[in-house]
C-alpha cells in the first residue's frame, strides 16, 4: 500500500466504503476489570517524575491528543464523544503509533456537534464506555507527557472523567503546544490550530475529528520542538523556565 493510501485508522476501524468516518469499535469489557484502579493508580506516580523535563527535547516522546466532546462545560454534564492520540519522538511523528476511539455519552449529542464533527448518537451506541475508553487511553499514553493545543479544554474533560469513573485525580504532565509555540512566535498570541497549521503548511485532513486534530497537533508539535532546539533549548525545564 502506498503512503498516499496509508490510512492510521485502519488499524482500529475498518472504514465505511462511502465514508472515512469510523464505524463503532465494541466495548471490550475492561469496564469493571479491578486491575483499572491499580494500574491508574500505579500510572499516576510516575507522572511527575523530574526525568519528563530533563529529558533531552531532541528525544523526548510526548502523546499529541485531540477530545471531541458534546459541549464546553463538564461539570455541566458535557462528556467526551471521542478520544484521538499520535505519539511524538523528538521532532519525529510517530504515524504509526496511534489511537483512536469513540465514546458512549450519557448526554444526547447536540445537533450542531453531529454537523461539526459527524459523530451521531447512533455511532455511540456501541461504543466503549468511558471508564473503559480512560483506561485504553492511559495503557497507550503510559509515562508519556500528553500534548494538546489550548489544552484547557483537554485538562478539563480529562480531569472530569477521571474523577467521574476511578475518584482519581489527573496527574498527568499536559503541555500546552502554545508554550512551545511563544519561544519563537510570541507574536501570535492565542493562535487556532488551523491558524498555526497554516503557517507551517501542515494539513489538517478531517478538522473536528479527534484522531486528525491530534495528527495535526503532532506535527505542530514537531515544528516547534525544532524551533526551540533551535533556538538553544535542551529540555522541558528550559522551557518551563523561559515561561516563569
């Protein structure tokens, strides 16, 4: 198969003939496996050890991630609809380490989510549910620094639904790709995604699905991480520095 065929989802779903958006993925039934507490629990002490920021930046590895969720606000009852991730190895995307899947929501899908992002609320049906989605998700992040563009947004809806389906706290070190992007681009404030893709001539394929906005962060990760070494930054605590 050629790179211009190459599709990542592939991997977790096999494609519609006439559509690109991925059918259901069936829940697994780790849901109530009692290894999910321990392994979060046991995942969450390693988050903020000091090697994540004196980890050379030529090979630190990071996950990119991308939510699509049914509106902005979790703690009024707003939930993840789907979950997208692309590992970074220094300034190298790692195509082929990726994940993806959707998530079953307790909140109906609002029309206008289902027009932004094609998800509808019979695609989640079958979907996994969200403890088992978290859990999927963090076997696949481990120790790895999570990125995300305004990750705000990340922080927010991860935090809720860690707290919702464990009672644990999120530990895990989020980088904003906005704090890379000031080293060497102070100018363009609170930049979009597709602003910043722009710029850099990366293409976003599919915009508002979590898989391909993760892609994208990734490669916008990458260009910036080049930027700083650049530049003369080593590693996350130089970063972190220049930022105080």
């Amino acid at each position: 198969m050629s790179k211009k065929d190459w599709n990542p989802l592939r991997r977790f779903w096999p494609l519609n003939r006439d559509s690109d958006v991925p059918p259901p993925l069936a829940t697994a039934g780790t849901e109530s496996d009692p290894r999910h507490l321990a392994f979060l629990r046991s995942l969450s002490k390693e988050m903020r050890h000091p090697s994540q920021t004196t980890q050379p930046l030529d090979s630190l590895e990071v996950v990119a991630i991308d939510l699509e969720t049914t509106g902005f606000h979790p703690q009024r009852g707003d939930e993840i609809i789907s979950v997208g991730a692309v590992a970074v190895r220094g300034c190298e995307v790692l195509e082929n380490e990726c994940f993806y899947t959707l998530v079953q929501s307790n909140r109906t899908v609002p029309e206008h989510i289902e027009l932004l992002t094609g998800i509808t609320n019979d695609a989640l049906r079958e979907a996994p549910d969200l403890r088992s989605a978290m859990l999927r998700l963090f076997q696949f992040v481990g120790s790895r620094p999570m990125v995300a563009h305004h990750s705000r947004h990340e922080r927010d809806f991860l935090r809720a639904a860690l707290w919702k389906t464990s009672r644990l706290p999120f530990t895990h070190r989020l980088i904003d790709t906005m704090m890379m992007v000031q080293l060497s681009a102070g100018s363009l404030g609170n930049a979009t995604l597709d602003t910043l893709c722009a710029i850099n001539g990366i293409e976003i394929r599919k915009r508002h699905n979590a898989f391909y906005d993760a892609l994208a962060t990734a490669h916008l990760w990458s260009v910036y991480v080049q930027k700083a070494i650049v530049l003369g930054y080593q590693d996350l605590s130089q970063v972190y520095e220049s930022h105080r």
